[in-house]
C-alpha cells in the first residue's frame, strides 16, 4: 500500500445543506441536523454545514464505524455558500470531491463541474 493512499476517513459523497446551523453544535446536535435535513446519516458520506454570517462550517461524517465532527473558521472573508430560497424545495446540494476542496479554502467551488471543467462564469 502506497503510504499516499491511505485515507483516515472514506468520502464518497457530499451533501452541503443550504440552510445555516448554530455553530455551538457538538456531535449529537449536529447529526440530529442531519437526519433532520438529509434523512439519515449515510456512512462514508460527509455533510456540510456553515452558520448565517458563512465564516464557519462544520462537517459532519459518517466513516460506517463512527461519527466525525470537524470546523473550520475564515478570519477573513466568507465561504461560498448557497442560498435557501423559499421557490426551491431541497435544502441540500450534492458536491464532488473538486468542489469540497474548494469550498474549504474558500474558494467559488460552484464553478468547477466534473473533473474541473468550468461550467459557470
């Protein structure tokens, strides 16, 4: 096994919810907020949160085994984060692993599509 390879935590999909989440969660509330928001808490799946101002998230993963719960906070600036609108019925957007990379750095993850091609300008 190539020692680069190796994964703490498998991720096979990720769900970012559009509605913002009180940042004071822990572990418990956080995963309520899941089943709430996306039905269950799929293993291997990981789940995004950000808090009304946008310049915190959490992360919340189901590694099949255990729970995950990780932060992140933007000193400067905001995430890109969408909008739930009141005309669209899904709370909750699907990302690929491009676009989590970005949303973590802060970055316009919506303008990379499939294998980063840019599909938005």
């Amino acid at each position: 096994m190539d020692p680069g390879d190796s994964q703490v935590i498998r991720i096979d999909t990720i769900w970012l919810a559009t509605t913002p989440m009180d940042m004071r969660a822990g572990t418990d509330t956080a995963l309520a907020r899941v089943v709430s928001v996306f039905g269950a808490a799929h293993p291997h799946t990981a789940y995004l949160f950000a808090n009304r101002r946008a310049n915190r998230i959490k992360v919340l993963v189901h590694d099949g085994i255990g729970i995950w719960l990780a932060a992140r906070r933007l000193h400067q600036g905001k995430f890109v984060w969408p909008q739930a609108s009141a005309t669209n019925a899904t709370n909750h957007v699907g990302l690929n692993r491009a676009q989590l990379d970005a949303l973590v750095l802060g970055l316009p993850w919506q303008r990379l599509g499939e294998a980063g091609i840019i599909s938005i300008v």
